[in-house]
C-alpha cells in the first residue's frame, strides 16, 4: 500500500504462478500529468497467469493515435463514465482545444482509507476531483475494493451528482453490451493484434448511484470458489466455500 503516490496490490500465494491472484488498484495526487492516465479508481485483475480484466489497448509509443485517442482515457479503463464523460486525460498531443497542464494535475484523486491487517483487507480511493472538468455537477465518486479470503472482490462505486431529472427513475440497468475494438484509432496501428473487448453497462438517469460488483477468479477446472450472497437493508452478506 503505497497512499502517498495512490497506489495498491492485493495479492494471494504470489510465490505460486498457477494459483497466484492478484489485483492492483491507482488513485494518485498526480492526476493524469505527463506519462499518467485519466485513470484515477481504476484496477486490473490477474489471477492463475492469466489477465481478467485489463486495460485495453496497445502502447505503441507516446503521441500515436492508439495513445492519444483511447489509452489515456477513462474508457479504456475499469471505470465508470457519467453520462459518457471521463476523466481529463487531454494533453498537448491529443489537441483538446484550451489544454493546459494544470488541468491533469487538478484531476487528481487519493487513497482515502485502507486496511492490510485484517482477513477482509480493503482500500478506498476518491476520485471526485478526476471528473469534475468533464462533469461539473459531481459531488462524490469514491471506489471501495475488499479482498475477501484472498479468494474474491467486492468492488463497491458510490457517487453523486448535484443534478435534478424531469423524471426521477429508480436506479436499474438498462443496457449491457460487448463493445469490440477501440473507437477511432487508425486500424495500422493494431494491426495483426487481438482485437480487446469490454463490456459496458447502463444505468439509468440518477441523482446517486450506489454499485456492488463480485468479481470471483476462477480456474477452468479444478476446485471452483463457491459464493453465495444476500442483501438486507443495504448490508452485503457472503459465504465463501460454506463460511460467513
């Protein structure tokens, strides 16, 4: 756990390639200045040698298109976007009309709390800061990542808008879809490579949003992680291979 820079890793029988899970999580002061991202609150997931859930795209080298126009950018990453808006991930390169430095330094977050000492280890980064040149209108954005058993994630995004809607829906879901490929980038430039996917989630138009996500690493064979959940006045209950 590294506060100061934002930055954190889980990790469990490291020294075991093939059982060896492992997640890292980026919430730092230094925003999306020089060689960083619009990437505050983000995570990657990697477990049984194998990549879960990853930044998409390829570096090719600094200023080309596949880095200008999707790798900086929050929807590259495991992270929310607020009515389609990001993180300020723009610098010179990319050339966002009125870019200036100091804009990636004020999109900016921090690890506000953590625990490494407990059997469910936890850390909590806000990155309310990132979005506000985008989404003015944001009060909070705070991730909450807890490694349970070092067997599984809960990843929990609260956030809140100082908005009002005509017509004030109940929180849901109301699209899931695979997107393949990265947008705009000059095809060349991923030539000959795995094409990546992702895949995004609407929700509908709220003043708050509060969203749990479980994420269970699992072999493909073998001895499976078996989890069951319940939800009562908002407190998550699990049990991870028959234990509470």
């Amino acid at each position: 756990m590294f506060p100061i820079t934002g930055w954190a890793a889980f990790h469990n029988k490291m020294t075991e390639r093939d059982n060896h899970i492992h997640m890292v999580f980026k919430c730092s002061p230094f925003g999306s200045i020089s060689h960083s991202h619009g990437d505050q609150n983000a995570f990657t997931l990697h477990a049984f040698g194998e990549t879960l859930a990853s930044i998409t795209g390829y570096y090719g080298g600094f200023g080309v298109d596949m880095h200008t126009k999707w790798r900086r950018h929050t929807f590259s990453k495991n992270l929310p976007l607020f009515n389609g808006k990001g993180q300020y991930g723009e610098n010179k390169n990319t050339k966002f009309e009125g870019h200036q430095d100091r804009f990636c330094i004020e999109a900016g977050g921090q690890i506000t709390d953590y625990d490494t000492d407990s059997d469910v280890k936890f850390v909590e980064g806000d990155a309310t800061e990132s979005y506000k040149f985008f989404t003015p209108d944001i009060e909070s954005y705070k991730r909450k990542i807890w490694f349970v058993k070092g067997k599984l994630f809960v990843i929990q995004d609260k956030a809140h808008l100082a908005v009002s809607f005509i017509n004030q829906s109940a929180e849901q879901i109301t699209s899931v879809t695979n997107v393949e490929g990265f947008g705009d980038v000059d095809p060349y430039e991923f030539q000959e490579l795995e094409i990546h996917r992702h895949v995004e989630v609407e929700f509908s138009a709220s003043k708050q949003h509060d969203i749990v996500t479980l994420l269970v690493p699992n072999k493909n064979s073998g001895e499976q992680v078996q989890v069951s959940h319940s939800v009562r006045d908002n407190a998550l209950t699990l049990v991870v291979d028959g234990k509470q």
